[in-house]
C-alpha cells in the first residue's frame, strides 16, 4: 500500500498521528507536496464526505477527520509557499456568515500565499459588516468568499451589496467559491469570478487582478 493511501485512510480513520508520520515520510520521499495534497490528504476527505452523504459517517467523524486534514495542511504549507515572489496584490479572504467550514478556504489561502498574493484571512462565520471594515482598512484589489452551505450562500449578494452601497465596488474583483456553487450563480450575484478548486482559484485570481 502506497504512502498517499495511507493518508487517505488515515484522514477518513481521523488518525492525526498517522496523517502527520506519513506526510512526513511522503515528504522525505520526495513526493511532490501538491500530489501529498491532492492524493492523500484530499482524496481522504473526499471519502468522508462521500460517506457523510451517506449517513455512514456522523458530525464527530467528520470533525476528527477535519483536525487530521488540518495537521497534515500544516506540514505542507511551508512547501506549498515557498516562492519569494513579488505579490501580485493583497486578497481579503472568508468563510460567510452562519458557515464554519474552513478547510477549502483555508487551502484556497495557502495556495494563494504560494502565489505571492498577500493574503488577509478573516476566518469563518463573517459577517457583511465585518468584511466591509476589513476592506476599508486593508484596501485589497480581491475579496475572496466561500461558503459550503447552501443556506449560507446568500449570505453572498448580501456581501455584495454591502460593499456597493458603501461605494468600494468598483475598487475591489470580487471571487467565490465553495462545493455548492458553481458560475451561473457567481455571475446571478454580481461576483467577478468563480473557481471550483484551489489551483483554479490562484488562476482566477491573477487574471482578476490583471482586468
Ligand atoms: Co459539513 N456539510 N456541515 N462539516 N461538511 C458539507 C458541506 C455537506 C455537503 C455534507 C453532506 O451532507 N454531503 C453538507 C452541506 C449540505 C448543503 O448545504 N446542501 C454539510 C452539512 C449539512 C453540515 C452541518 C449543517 C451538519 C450538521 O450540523 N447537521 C454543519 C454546519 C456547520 C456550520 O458551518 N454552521 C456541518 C459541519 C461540519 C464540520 C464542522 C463537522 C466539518 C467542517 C470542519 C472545518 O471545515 N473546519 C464539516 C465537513 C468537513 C464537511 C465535508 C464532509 C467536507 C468539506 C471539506 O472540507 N472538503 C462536506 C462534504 C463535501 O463537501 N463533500 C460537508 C474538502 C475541501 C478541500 O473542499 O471545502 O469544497 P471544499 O473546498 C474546495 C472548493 O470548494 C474550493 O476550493 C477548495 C479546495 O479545492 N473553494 C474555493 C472553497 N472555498 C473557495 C473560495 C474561493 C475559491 C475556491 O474563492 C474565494
């Protein structure tokens, strides 16, 4: 059995200690950290959300799978941002109001940092006001939004809207992402930009900030 589906069973078993021996040793190895991340690390947790689905796993195997997938994004993230390159612009990042989850946004985050954006995370559960305060004071070129739940999603315009009545819309491209959303919606709330995964994301990004 390979190393990377050792991390995959040890994410979905929510085995912490195993998850970070393994990365470690996938690490010495040699394995590229991307292909650690995408086929260990993620591909684990795409089981445990396979199977929450389900009903085969609950919220506390799913919160002990979460820690695990964490620690395992801890021992990559130096490797994962390792360029010194001039930032290309500085990124508000947050999960919306009413939504906890952290992971996606958390990996949108390192993969953006990699880039050489300089990235302002706000954390999760954000609210329009919260995130209108941290654009006035940090003046970002991108605004970054994730939400994993649909009832959090129109949480979105809302942000949106905020951000227009207070006149700062034309200063800032505006991105989203998160499993439930997908471009039409993007383009319905008035978002710049949608990206399905992380390394879409940096994409997005850079050619936002280049509009
Ligand atoms: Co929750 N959860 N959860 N959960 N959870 C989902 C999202 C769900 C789809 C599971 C399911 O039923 N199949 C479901 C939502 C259903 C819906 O809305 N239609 C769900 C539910 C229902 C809930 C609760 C309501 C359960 C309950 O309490 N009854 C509750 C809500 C709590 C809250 O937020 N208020 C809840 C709680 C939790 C935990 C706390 C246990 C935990 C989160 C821990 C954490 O994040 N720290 C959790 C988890 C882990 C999941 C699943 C299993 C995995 C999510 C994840 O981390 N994926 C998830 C099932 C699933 O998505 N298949 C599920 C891995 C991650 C790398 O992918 O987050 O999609 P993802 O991010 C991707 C892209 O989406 C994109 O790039 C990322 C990297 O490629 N992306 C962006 C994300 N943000 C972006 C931003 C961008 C660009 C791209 O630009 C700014």
């Amino acid at each position: 059995m390979s190393l990377l589906t050792d991390i995959a069973d040890a994410i979905y078993d929510g085995d912490l200690d195993t998850v970070v021996a393994q990365t470690n040793s996938a690490i010495q190895n040699e394995t590229p950290a991307l292909e650690i991340l995408e086929k260990g690390l993620m591909a684990g947790m795409d089981r445990v959300g396979q199977d929450f689905k389900a009903g085969d796993l609950f919220i506390p195997e799913v919160l002990i799978a979460s820690r695990a997938m964490q620690a395992g994004m801890e021992i990559l993230k130096p490797l994962l941002v390792t360029q010194k390159i001039k930032s290309p612009g500085k990124i508000i990042l947050g999960t919306v109001q009413g939504d906890l989850h952290d992971i996606g946004k958390n990996l949108v985050a390192i993969m953006l940092q990699g880039a050489g954006f300089e990235v302002i995370d706000l954390g999760v559960d954000v609210s329009k006001e919260v995130f209108l305060k941290a654009i006035i004071e940090n003046k970002p070129n991108l605004v970054g939004m994730s939400s994993l739940l649909t009832t959090t999603m129109p949480q979105m315009p809302e942000i949106i809207e905020t951000i227009k009545q207070a006149g700062l819309r034309d200063h800032v491209k505006i991105m989203v992402g998160g499993a439930p959303l997908n471009e039409n919606y993007a383009q319905k709330i008035g978002a710049d930009g949608y990206a399905q995964n992380s390394s879409i994301a940096v994409e997005l990004a850079k050619s936002l900030i280049n509009t």
